[in-house]
C-alpha cells in the first residue's frame, strides 16, 4: 500500500510528517530520510491497529501538486 505524506520542517529542527489519509497517524526524525523511515513504521502500526479493530484502511485519494506563481 502507498499513502501519501507530507513533510513539515519542525520548528525545533528536524522535520516531522502527517499521514492526511490517515488522521492522527504522524512522525518526526532529524533528517528527511530518518524521517519517511519513521513515518513508514508509523503507517504500519497504525494499519495494524485498524486491522486488529476490524476497521477497513482508507485509501489514499490525495493528489498533490505544486504550483509555482510569480510573487
């Protein structure tokens, strides 16, 4: 399974990641790359915990882009 991730810089340095598919579902690391391997071990909890629920995943349906505007 594939979900999408966003990366935030933390204030406190780092950076840290949000799962929008899956709420409440985030992690954190030093680098970009400690980081995304965090968030996939989060991930996989989490399912884990749903699955253990009982509770179909959601499916990822976000589509990102960026846009570059003149400013």
């Amino acid at each position: 399974m594939e979900y999408s991730v966003v990366v935030h810089e933390a204030e406190e340095g780092g950076y840290w990641i949000e799962v929008p598919a899956l709420p409440e579902c985030y992690s954190q690391g030093e680098s970009i790359d400690e980081c995304l391997a965090n968030a996939r071990e989060a991930i996989g909890l989490f399912l884990e915990a749903l699955q253990e629920e009982g509770t179909p995943f959601p499916k990822d349906e976000e589509v990102v882009f960026k846009v570059q505007v003149a400013a």
